[in-house]
C-alpha cells in the first residue's frame, strides 16, 4: 500500500498576545486583529479561519475547506462549521462592546443544510448580534459557499460581564 500520509505544519503566537485588550472597544480590538496589530488566537491558525470584515455589530470570517478538516465520512467535521459559526457570532457580539467588557458563549444551536468538502471553495460566515443587552446577547449567523448557498445557520447567547483584575 502506497503512504498516502499527509502534514501540515502550524504555527501561532503565544495566547497571551491576542488576549482582549481591556483598554479598548470590543470593535477595536476585532479590527486590530484583522489588520496584523495583534495576532489571531491559535484556534484560528489550528483551523485556519480568519477575520475579513468587521464593523460595529456585524463579522464576516471566512475559512477554506481543507482535508484536514475531514471526519470519517470525507466530509468537514460539524465541529468545524460550528467553531467558524461561534467564532463569528462571538466576534459580533464584541463588536458592540465599550472597553473594559467581553463576553463568551453560553450555548449555541446550528443547522447543518448541506455537506461540504475541500473542493467546496472558501466558505465565508456572516454574523449579527439579534439583541444585545447587559448581561446577555445573542447572535446568529449563516455560512455560505462562493455560490451563495447555505451550508449552516446558528444562534448562540453570549453572557457579557467585566473581568475581575
């Protein structure tokens, strides 16, 4: 049998430099990481997603589908799909938060429309918060293929709190 092993190499920035910068907005701090000025959490480099557009309450992440990605069935994992769908939804939630607040995911629920493989093309996930209030939020966003069509959907709820020193 022919070694039909493949590799990847992955390289990231020690987390405790993309950490959220409490001095500045949530906005600041997603646009900081997608312009290079602070590097992107190590998830982001294991997966290979990345931030293409941000602006108060919106996100747009984009990943491209690769074999690494696979489950058993020569498909991307859900678990994929869902981080890309968390990360963004997360990341517009954020998006709307004044300095010295974050947030995190309390749950979260997805819909998977149809399979996707690497030669999918790049899947691009648009997300916005639906209600942001003091302690929580929640989001949905959406994944499309370059065709536009629906690959999943989500909602999450976020809790916003400020971090204790």
């Amino acid at each position: 049998m022919a070694d039909t092993k493949r590799e990847k190499q992955i390289t990231w920035s020690d987390p405790a430099e993309t950490l959220r910068d409490l001095s500045i907005t949530g906005l600041e701090h997603m646009q900081a990481i997608r312009d290079g000025r602070i590097p992107p959490p190590p998830i982001a480099m294991l997966t290979g997603y990345r931030i293409v557009e941000v602006e108060q309450g919106r996100t747009v992440f984009e990943l491209t589908p690769e074999e690494c990605h696979y489950n058993p069935f020569s498909t991307v994992h859900g678990g994929i799909l869902s981080t890309l769908l968390d990360t963004a939804m997360t990341g517009s939630v954020i998006s709307t938060l004044p300095a010295g607040q974050v947030c995190t995911t309390v749950d979260i629920t997805i819909k998977y429309m149809r399979p996707v493989t690497a030669a999918t093309g790049t899947l691009q996930c648009t997300a916005k918060p639906i209600h942001t209030g003091k302690r929580l939020a929640t989001a949905e966003g959406r994944i499309t293929d370059p065709g536009g069509n629906l690959i999943a959907h989500g909602v999450s709820t976020c809790t916003i709190f400020t971090p204790k020193p």
